[in-house]
C-alpha cells in the first residue's frame, strides 16, 4: 500500500506521463481516475489497475480515498477543478499553464492560502536533469547575474487541434502552451526576477496547416482541425525590474526550415545553452572555454523530467520538502502571458504592477 493515495483527472495524452511516473513511484496508490470520455478512462484504470472511474470530477473529490490529484484537462477548467480540489482538502498537481486568466490565478491562489494545501504547477522542464546540473553552477555563482535570455520554440508544423486550437478552452496558442515552458524556464534560472513591461506581437497568417501531409505532429486526444482561433506565432521581449531582459519566440505553424528549439542564458561571468544539450561557457585565464557536462542525459529527457516532478510532488505532499513550483510562480506566468497578448492586441508595452 502507498503512502500517498492519488487521483488523475483528465485521460488524455499528456495523462500517460503522469500515469507512468505514478506507478513507478512505490510511495504512490492510484486510486481514481476520471475523464469526460468513460472508455478512456477505463481503458487507463485496466492498464494501471485503478479501482474507481468517474466521469465527473466533483464525484471524484468526494471520495476521501484520494488524498491528492493530477490535472491534466483542457486550460479553460484547471482554475475551476483546482479550486474545487483544494477546497475539498486535496494537495494538486495542475499542469501548464496554471489557468487561462489572471483572475482565475489569483482565485486559485486565494484557495492555496486558505486551505493551506498544496498546488505545485507542471513546469516539467524545471525538473530536466541538465536543469538540476545547471542549477548547481548558478547557486554557486559561476554565471554571475543573469542580465539576458533567450527562448524559442519553432514548430514549423505543429498545431494540436482540438481544444488547443479553441482559444476559449486553451487560452491562446502557442504562447500560452509551449512558451509557457522556456518562458517560465529562462526566468526561474534568472532567479525569477519581478517583471516590469512586456512588448509582443502575434500573427495568424498561416492558420494549422491541416492540408499539410506526411509530417507528424503532437496532437490532442480528441484530434480536430477544423476549428482554429489561436495564433500561429508570437514573439515578446520581457523587461524585468532589474534590468535583465528576455526574448521569445515560439509558433504551432511557421515557414520554418526545421522545427527548432532554444534557451540560452547569459550572465556576467558566464552564460548557458540549454538545447538541445546543456553547455556553459565562461572564460578562464584569459581564453575562452565551452564546458560541455559529460551526464548521462544531457539534454531534456521528457519522461524522465515527468518522473522527476511527480517524484518532487509525493514528496511535497509527504512534507519532506516544499514544491520548488508553488502556486505563486503560476500566477506570475499568467501575468506575463496576458500581459503579452494585451500587447499584441493594442500594439504598445504593457507595465505589469
Ligand atoms: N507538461 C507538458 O509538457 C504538457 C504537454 C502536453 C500537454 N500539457 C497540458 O496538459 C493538459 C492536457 O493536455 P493533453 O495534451 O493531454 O490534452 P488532451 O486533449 O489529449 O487530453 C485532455 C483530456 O481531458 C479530458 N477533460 C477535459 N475536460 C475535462 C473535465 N472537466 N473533466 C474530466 N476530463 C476532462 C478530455 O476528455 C481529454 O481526455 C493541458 O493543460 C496541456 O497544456 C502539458
């Protein structure tokens, strides 16, 4: 028997990393799941051998079985289930990004401070194992201040569908769903410096590609393409009140020769490539060098950075440590990215109080 009893909301694909990673953790019981889809759901419960199935989450947090819960829904209910988890006293993981609006981010929030549970947000790639080497060289000062960064996540063919492509159910497009992770990334390895104005832009001019064939992509469980209101590409330029700055880029669909990603960081006395492997480069005796970490995975490895989060959650949950992704850097990714698509919409800086 596990010491922590856990439920999954939220059957589709990305569940599969959470399922995984729970089921290799022998401090875990998987106890319920649920998804809008019944034979989805039990499909998942035969395969990891989940006693309870539920199609309405609230049903779900009834059962004082279930002592914490992964949610893995569509953007447009996370606030609202992770309100609902909290305050039926259960400790959450709630996948990227946190919600879709900065009222919702502060309502959930509210609900952390007042029921005195748990929310760690999904930002998975702060738990890379590269990420952890990395960490260790800027603890120790060895970049020095981080003053610029730079994000980028180019899909040249590569827009999910479904719900991901319903911008009232996911919030936007790429911005809000894969620039989540290398925006939140660059500025946790900043130090998560307070933010001050930010200045973007977003463009629809090539739509989903759907006529596209013979190339393949991540899509959502329920895959449609028939339906398509996000943007295709945003970029942004992030001010912090430090005077440290990051630049952005990522789409879904991009005349792009290649798919590509990048996240570098730059400090006084040393800067970081991320992808697609981790290397540092800084100077020693007047040269130049380039350090390339001889780790077993060196660049981002992603069921292992899943396994690692849910292990880092158990734990947050068991109390032996508290979650390195609180609820609070949740709230402040939501702040960025509206703040963004306010940009792009009245074409000026937005100051963020
Ligand atoms: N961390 C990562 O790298 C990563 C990668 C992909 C997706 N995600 C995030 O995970 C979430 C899910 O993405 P996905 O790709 O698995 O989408 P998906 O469409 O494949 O799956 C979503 C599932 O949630 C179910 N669902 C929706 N609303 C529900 C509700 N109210 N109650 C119960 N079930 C409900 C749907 O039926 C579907 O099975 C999103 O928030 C997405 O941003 C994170």
């Amino acid at each position: 028997m596990g010491e922590l009893k856990v439920g999954l909301i939220g059957n589709g694909s990305i569940s599969e990393c959470h399922l995984q990673a729970y089921a290799l953790n022998p401090k875990v019981e998987l106890v319920a799941i649920c998804d809008l889809q019944e034979d989805r759901a039990r499909e998942s419960a035969r395969k990891y051998n989940i006693p309870h199935i539920y199609t309405d989450y609230r049903e779900l947090l009834e059962s004082p079985d279930v002592q914490a819960v992964s949610i893995c829904t569509w953007n447009n209910s996370h606030a609202e289930i992770s309100v609902a988890a909290l305050r039926a006293g259960k400790n959450v993981l709630c996948e990227k990004p946190l919600c879709k609006t900065v009222d919702e981010a502060l309502e959930v929030e509210r609900a952390v401070r007042e029921t005195g549970k748990l929310l760690q947000v999904g930002y998975v790639r702060r738990h890379a194992s590269n990420i952890a080497v990395l960490k260790k060289f800027i603890d120790a000062g060895e970049l020095g201040d981080i003053y610029f960064a730079k994000a980028s996540l180019i899909r040249r063919l590569g827009n999910p569908g479904g719900w991901f492509a319903d911008k009232e159910r996911s919030g936007g497009g790429p911005l809000i769903d894969i620039g989540v992770h290398v925006i939140d990334l660059c500025w946790y390895l900043m130090g998560k410096p307070k933010v001050k104005s930010v200045s973007g832009n977003t463009y629809n001019k090539l739509g989903n590609r759907s006529h596209i064939e013979n190339y393949d992509f991540y899509k959502a469980a329920d895959y449609d393409a028939s339906l398509n209101t996000v943007e295709d590409m945003a970029n942004a330029l992030i001010r912090f009140e430090n005077g440290a700055s990051l630049m952005v880029d990522v789409s879904f669909s991009l005349h792009a020769k290649d798919n590509s990603a990048m996240v570098n960081i730059y400090g006084d006395k040393g800067g970081a490539e991320i992808e697609p492997v981790l290397s540092i480069v800084t100077e020693r005796h007047n040269t130049i060098i380039n350090i390339d970490p001889q780790i077993s995975t060196p660049g981002f490895d992603f069921q292992g950075s899943f396994n690692t989060e849910i292990n880092h959650f158990v734990d947050s949950c068991l109390g032996l440590h508290e979650t390195s992704c609180p609820v609070e850097d949740g709230v402040e990714m939501i702040k960025i990215l509206n703040a963004i698509y306010q940009s792009a919409a009245e074409g000026r800086e937005i100051e963020i109080k």
